[in-house]
C-alpha cells in the first residue's frame, strides 16, 4: 500500500515536471535548439530523483519536444517556425442550408466508411494504437461478473456500474455529474441521433462549426434538418459573434457543437468562450447538442473543461464515447442529456428497447481498474508525437501557401492548400496511387474548402506513412490539378 | 462420425413419430382419454427401438399431451374441451389514427417497461428459459476468435459469420436468404425503427394486426405516424380482405405485420394468406415490414414459412432477433431488406455507424455449434405444456364467457373477459395484490379491448404461478369491476 502511494506520487512528479517543461518550451521560454539543464541539475532544482528526471525527459522525448544528442545533453528540438501556418478563421455563408448533399460528395462520404479503406482518410485511430490485451482482460473480467444477467435486458438508463464510471471521470471536466444524469448509446453517433431526434423537428435548423464533421451532415440529411454553418477559428473554434448573431436573428433551433478538438478543423473552445457560448444560448432558450468524444485526447497537462460545466439551465446534451480512443467496435456511448433525459430515455426505448449490457460492462471495468488512463495517457503521447511528425512534414514537402490546423488534441489535422488547387481532382489522383485522405468540399453544404484536406494521424508512424506523406506533398505541388 | 449419424438418425426418428402422434391428438383422431399403444406395439409398428419408443412418449408428457398412469400404459391427457373458447375476429373501427397515446396507457406502458416489474405483464421468457451456461461458452470462444477484431467498427452490414447463419437459418422458412441480404440491427425493434424510417415519412400511415403490439404503437408515435389497425383472426391473423380494401382505397404507405405467432394474439398467417398478402402488396407496391421474432418458437412439427418467402418484388423486410429465444439483452437483431436494402444501410450507418461485433459473433457460435436449434427445441416444449397449463387453468377458474386465444407459437396470450369488465381497473388492483397483466387497452388507439388482457407464459411453470393465475381469476370473478 505504502509502496503504491509512493510510486503514485513520483508517478506525478515526473509528469508534473514534463509538463512545466513542455509549456516553456511551446510558450517560446525555451527555443529551439536550446540546451536544457543537465538531469543532475533538476534533481537538485525540482528536489527528484535521478529517475524521476529521465522520466520526465524521456515523456518530452517521445513527444518529439526535446531530443537527446550524444555526450551532450537534451536539447530543445520543437520549433514553431518549423510548422506550416496557421489557416484562417472560416467564412462560411450565414444561410442555412438543406443537408441534401450531392451525390459526388455522397459518393466520397461513401467510399471513406468502407472496409479497407486508405487510413489517412479516416477519423478514428489505428487498431495498433489500441490496448487489445488488456481490453481482453476486461472482457473476462466482465463475463465473469455479470454471470448471467448479461442475456437480460437491462433499464432503458444503461449499465449502471458504466454510467457511475463516467459520472467520476466527468469530475476531471468540473461537470460534476451523477450516473443518473447520463444514459449510454450504441456509440456517440447514436446519442447525438437520439438528441436530435428528441428536441428537433423536421426543417429545423441546426448551428455547428464550418468545416462540419460529415457524420453530423449525413445524419441532419436523413434527419431533414438544414444546417446553419458557423464561421470558426482553427484553434478557439466556433465564433461566438457569429452565434450571437444567428441567435438574435431567430435562425437556430439547436447548437450541435464539438467543444473540444473539433472534427476536421481540430479547434478548441477556450474556458471563457464556453461559458459565453452556454450564457447565451441560455439567454435564448436554445440547446446544445455537446460531442465531446475527443474531449480525453488532449496535449496538454489537463483535460479541456466542456461547456457541459458551464451548464446550468440543463441545455447541453452533453454526448461521448470510447469510439475514438479504446473500442470503435464495441458502441459503447453515452449521453447527459440535462433536462431532456426523459425524451432521451424514450427515444432510447422506443428505438431499440437497450443496449447490450456486455461490451458496457467491459468498458466499465477498463475504467474502474485504471486502465483507461494509462492508456489514455500513452495514447496522447503518441498522438502528439504524430503530429509533429505530419506538421515538419508537410511544412518541407507540402507545396509554398500550405497552411494546417494546430490541434491541441484530437486526431485529425485541416490542411489548406493553395487555392488553385481542387481536392476532391487531387483525391481521384490519390487512390489511383493508394494514399487516401478526406477533401475539404465534403465537410460543408456550401461551394468552399474546394482547396482543402483533411488528414487522420491516429496512425503509427513509420517509413511508409512518412513516404505517403512526402508522395502527397509532391503531387500537389508538380500536377496541374486546377 | 457413424455413432453420430446414427444418432442424429434415431433423434429424428423420435421426434418425427412424436410429430404424428401430436398432430392426431390435436385433430381428435386420439380422443382425451383414449389408451395409446403400448411402447411394445410401437416399436414393432414403426421398427424402431425400445429407447427411441419411449423418447417420443417422453417428448408428449412434457408437452402435457399424453400421461403415463402406473401399471396401466400412456393416455391421452389433452381436451379441447378443457380450453377456453376462442375469441371473436378483432373488430377496429378502418380510420387511420395517430400514435398519440393517451397518458393513462403511456403510463401502463412505462411500468411494464420497469426493471422488477411483474412477470406475467411482460412479453419475453424468463432468464431461467434461457441457456446461460451454453451461451457463455460461446462468449468465450468468440472472444478467442474475434483475437484484436472486435475493437473495430466492422462493415455496416454487420458480422459476417452471423449473417451466413441467419441466411442458413432462413432456409427452414424457404426463403433461401443469402448473407448479402441481411444487414444486423441492434434488436429487431431497432430493425423495425430503421425499416420505418427507410420507407415512410412523418404523417403516413402504416396497417398492422389490431390488437397492435404497444412497441410498435411507441414506435409510430416518435415517428409521427398514423397507424390503421386492420380486424384479425385469433388464429389465421390479418383479415386479407380488410388489407385488400385500404390498399384499393389508398389508405396505406407500408404494413407491418408479425406474420407468425402475433403479439398479443398470437395468431400465425396460413401460408395461403402470406402469399395473397404479398401478391396484394405487390400489386399496390406497398411494402411489408415483416416482423418474424416469434417465428422459431412454433409448437407444430416444422417452422411455419414468412411472407418473407413469396417475396419477388423484394417489397417485404423481413425482421428478426434472438431477443425472445436466446439473449435478449444481446441486442442482436437483424433484418433482411429486399429492394430497400441501401435505404437500410444507410440509415444504420447515418445513425450508428456499426453494432457490437462481439455479442454478435456469440450469436453466431451459437448458431453454427447446433446450440440454438438444441435449446429451441427445448424452449418449444416447455412453452406449449406451460400455454396449456394456463390455458386449462384459465378455463377453470376464469368467470363464464372468458375466451382465450390458442397461439401456435410465441410467448403470449391473448384473453377476453365478459364485457363488464375494465382491465385498466383490474390492472391498479393487481398491482397491490403483486400479480400482473398487460391491460387490452395499450395494445390500440381505439377505445377498445376494456375487456382484454394479456398474458406471459414464458415462465417456469410452478405453484407459485399457478397459485397467482387462480387468484387473478378469482379477482375477475368475484370483484365488482364496472
């Protein structure tokens, strides 16, 4: 017992150190090329041990943030200058739009959901990054501890023992909330269905960031919902102006927003601009459909808040899952559906009675053993090491004017390229050579993002990958594809 | 390999002379009463042996068909005389209403929902019906096979292995399915809400057998559809001539019909009237949504066919699950769509992306190891003894003019009581006595079948049961309940 608070304890130490380090290091104190001080030197500075500091080292090693040179020490290696420019702020049409799309972009929508398909163009990680063994651990764990009652239906609510293990994760986010807030989903697609089939109607319009997550224009589509795309900025997100706007205006019946490393463009709502955005929505009477599902995938030292913490009239519908970071196959989601549980609890039931009580069971278990967080915690380190990896790449391969999104979580990356250039030509090119990525034109309703790109690095880097990366880069640059 | 052909020879052999024996008794060839031939006399009659002779006796008594009776041989134990009368055709008014139900029902329909909730209100087997022990053999050799795999989202049609024995399955209906036509749902409710949302908008009208299963009433009412509920034979189903004249009148956009073993009539559609149905369908080119969840729980020698099997047009979607045999808490559904077969995936796919490989590879271990068709066989014949156990009961201790109807399948009985009496009074009354029932009036949108209720007999038949079906019936007799 002695024993694990004690490695709990200098388990904290070396991230707390790494972190303070990594925060220098992006905030500029630290520069590029930069000598750090010696592991001898912060032990004595931080009061560590010697393996405490290597430790902590070797986290921002992984990260590609320092690196070690022989006979010499760490040095600082991440530069900002090394990494393409920032993209604009969106501009999208203040017109809602029918989500008819057309059929060319359904067909591309179509061709990234099947099997087989190139992994740049996806959204959700490589199965090499996702801890399969140990889930298995759990699935045995979890057979065992439902004995029979996993052939029973089980409350419309969900697992109980899965909803009390996202009430106590939801605390990391200050939402505080109680597993009788929340109902889980077949997935986090499946909890937003529900929320917009609860509190719209069909020719309802919906506001959500520009570039939008093609899942939520294929489901508004299906749904007859038209969709009011908001102007949004690559790193705060969606503009609260903009939605201040739309919501004097009287054009918005629901906010369907991803808070946290938004999906394509990687953004990431400030504190002060959730709690604008809850404010006024509440000002307005207006819900907020929160996905949240990429909230946990952060890069820096703490978990994003949701504008869920904010929410004090029960307008957000606060969704999530473990789609993205554990078990895309499993379809385990959920939702906390503030003052609307009820509705959401009937459309669950009246949709599909429940769930399967088994796969929520394993996820429960994952969670409750502290699974989840080390993986978590590897995950990101990874992650954020990829990303480095695509940035200094394609900011020397990618062809002058390129501009990418700088994600601060999250697994996907918004390039824009010149605007010559027409993505949805360039991914006809593409997987004639097998590189697949996701073009821009199919993440709006409107003419625009023609020149734009989005790149999934949930993937484990190698050669190959960087070879992909490169070939990409030079096609854009050497073919004619205007 | 020969001991186990030979086996399987002798196994079919008892049951095929069970079949014929069943069959006599049930069309009175065998009267009540009546001495059957000695174990002797069949064994030289139809050349077979001893044990095989006594296997075929053994299936009848545990149907409740024959009795042994010490040192004087086997009798025949079953009389239609001692079963309650047969109910009227239905008879509901042919004007299209909307799903709205009134809040009295919606409240009788939430509690039936409650976890703890009486058993006889509900409409699926009791967990101890269910082969527990064998399924979670099958878990844990899926989890073996499935290695890493089921962390992803697998194609949207579903696990493959599943649909191949869901296709070979359907062979005993004659519909010779292949795997490509079947796409798994996560139920067969959430088949039947995505075939709905496929093939009809807000405001059109779907028939269905009147009394209406109340699933389907919650379903249309989140869906904003009208339902016509057509008259119905107890027996036979759906009255062909009352489809034929909303489809001449144009009243109908779809049907949805459980074609064998109706919830809560139990009625099973003659082959005759499927085909006159489908050709019907054809002719107006209105689709069915054919809901077969009852269809492996038949209580006569072979499986009855589905509309599903005179489908040419590919106008029937053919919906089906494990949720009523095997783990309904598995959510494993299916459906097999026919023409509308892109409609459905999309909808699965916009709405949930994919369901969980893992229970449905469970599902399909239990499949192909023979598992199902042992248990069913089983399953089979305790239901058919418990619906005559009831049946029996309910002609003896219910007041004069109750009828009953006589399911051929299924979990459910439908009972009508003597005109005066209002089940939705009765069902409060129950309530504190600790019995329950599922009042006739949540099963329409009329205001009709006061007089009804039904009843589970998916239960484990005991004292305890029988003691509550005695008091219920007392309850009804004795108490002024106009």
């Amino acid at each position: 017992m002695h024993m694990k608070a004690k490695a709990a304890k200098a388990d904290f130490a070396y991230l707390r150190i790494a972190d303070t380090i990594e925060e220098q290091i992006l905030n500029g104190t630290l520069e590029p090329g930069q000598k750090l001080p010696s592991i001898r030197t912060i032990c004595r500075e931080y009061g560590i041990s010697q393996n405490t500091a290597l430790s902590a080292y070797h986290t921002l090693e992984i990260k590609l943030l320092i690196e070690s040179r022989p006979q010499s020490g760490y040095f600082v290696r991440f530069s900002k200058r090394r990494l393409p420019s920032l993209p604009a702020v969106t501009n999208p049409a203040a017109i809602a739009h029918d989500a008819d799309n057309d059929r060319i972009v359904q067909a591309v929508y179509e061709s990234l959901g099947e099997e087989g398909h190139l992994p740049l163009a996806l959204g959700f990680p490589a199965n090499g990054l996702l801890p399969v063994a140990k889930l298995n651990k759990s699935l045995a764990q979890a057979a065992r501890s439902l004995n029979g009652s996993a052939v029973s239906y089980e409350k419309t609510e969900g697992n109980e023992r899965l909803r009390q293990q996202i009430a106590r994760w939801s605390f990391a986010m200050e939402a505080n909330l109680s597993s009788s807030d929340i109902i889980t989903t077949n997935g986090c697609l499946n909890a937003i269905s529900y929320c917009l089939m609860a509190i719209t109607k069909k020719g309802d319009t919906v506001a959500m960031e520009s570039p939008v997550s093609f899942g939520m224009l294929q489901l508004a589509e299906v749904l007859g919902l038209k969709v009011l795309e908001l102007p949004t900025d690559p790193q705060t997100g969606v503009d609260i102006n903009a939605l201040e706007d739309a919501l004097r205006k009287g054009q918005i019946n629901c906010c369907l927003f991803i808070s946290n490393f938004s999906n394509p463009l990687g953004s990431c709502m400030p504190d002060e601009h959730k709690k604008q955005a809850v404010q006024l929505l509440t000002n307005y009477s207006i819900p907020l459909i929160e996905n949240d599902i990429n909230g946990d995938v952060y890069f820096g030292s703490k978990r994003a808040k949701s504008c869920k913490t904010y929410d004090e009239a029960g307008l957000v519908l606060w969704c999530g899952s473990v789609s993205k970071t554990l078990a895309p196959g499993y379809r385990v989601g959920w939702v906390a559906p503030g003052k609307f549980k009820a509705e959401l609890n009937r459309m669950k039931r009246y949709h599909t009675i429940s769930n399967a009580s088994l796969t929520q069971a394993v996820i429960a278990d994952f969670l409750e053993t502290g699974r989840y967080e080390k993986h978590l915690r590897k995950l990101r380190q990874t992650l954020q090491a990829n990303l480095h990896q695509y940035s200094t790449t394609i900011a020397e391969y990618f062809p002058e004017g390129t501009s990418a999104s700088r994600p601060q979580g999250g697994f996907v990356l918004w390039v824009v390229l010149p605007e010559e250039i027409d993505t949805m030509l360039l991914y006809e090119k593409c997987l004639q050579a097998k590189i697949g990525f996701a073009p821009g034109r199919i993440f709006t309703l409107q003419n625009q993002y023609n020149n734009c790109l989005r790149l999934n690095y949930g993937l484990i880097w190698n050669d190959k990958l960087k070879n992909d990366l490169q070939y990409l880069g030079e096609l854009i640059s050497n073919v004619n594809l205007i």
